[in-house]
C-alpha cells in the first residue's frame, strides 16, 4: 500500500512539474529578455544581482510546487503548491514590476522573510485561526468525550451485528 502512495505522489510531481516548467522557463526567459531590452545600458551590479536572486527564487518556488503536489492532500480544498505559488506570483509581479515600471519593486521581496516569519510566529504560538487555545480546552476536551462515547456506542452495535452473523 506504501508502494502505491509513493507511486500516487511520484506521478503527481511528474504532472506538475510537466505543467509548472514551461511556464516558470517561459516567464525567466521573457524576463532576462525585457531586462536586456530595457536595462541593457543602465546594468548596475544591484540589478544584476537582483536578476540572480529573483531567477532563484522563482525556481526554488517551482521546486517547492512540484513537491506540494506530491505531498498534498487531494481532499482538501486547499490549493496543491501552498505558500510556494503564492511567492511564485510575487516573484513575477517582482520581476516584470522591476523590468517595466520602476525598481522600487524589488522592496516587495521582503514580503517573503516577513510572511515566512509570521508563519513560525504563529505556529509557535498557536495564533492561527481555528487552532484551539488556552480558553477553550476544557470545551474541546468535553467534545473529544462526546466524540470518543459515540464512537464506543458504535463500535458496540457492529460487534453486536458480527456476533448474529456467526
């Protein structure tokens, strides 16, 4: 049964990465494209620096996209590539924003540490929304009885059932 998961998991990157790649090499290659068009005589070791960086993270986004989709739960309506292609987005406001309007852009990249800190924050301290905290443990903990007495009471009837069977 692992086997089958890992296989399940396996073609599911294959599947994304078959659809993430073209389009995460298409949108570098029109980037590097416009800025040799646009900032070819006015190249600054910060912007080529930045050209670096922004090519990096938007493959380290593309990495961690394909890996979401292998780990991620299709039952849940959560969108497969999480936070990664949120900052996949950023990466190209960032990168076209920078090319065509103004460099002021590149300040949005610090929305990734700020976002990646809030992360830990709230795990750490339990902040995120529909996480049980301090003032309704003693509720949660009522419900978790109810929850477990109902489950006996089944389990009770089907083992009742099994036994008219035989």
């Amino acid at each position: 049964m692992a086997n089958a998961a890992a296989k399940k998991a396996a073609a599911a990157r294959q599947s994304a990465s078959s659809t993430y790649l073209p389009i995460v090499a298409a949108l570098n290659l029109l980037y590097l494209v416009l800025f040799a068009v646009y900032k070819r005589y006015s190249l600054t070791t910060f912007q080529g620096v930045m050209v670096v960086t922004l090519v990096g993270l938007s493959y380290v986004s593309y990495r961690g996209v394909v890996e979401n989709h292998g780990n991620h739960d299709f039952k849940s309506d959560a969108l497969a590539g999480g936070a990664f292609l949120d900052m996949m987005g950023l990466v190209s406001v960032v990168q076209f924003g920078s090319v065509l309007l103004s460099d002021k852009f590149y300040w949005l990249l610090l929305l990734i540490p700020t976002v990646g800190g809030w992360k830990i924050y709230s795990s750490v301290k339990g902040g995120l929304p529909g996480m049980p905290n301090t003032t309704n443990t003693a509720a949660s903990s009522r419900d978790k009885e109810e929850i477990s007495e109902k489950d006996k009471e089944r389990r009770q009837k089907r083992a009742e059932r099994r036994r008219r069977k035989w």
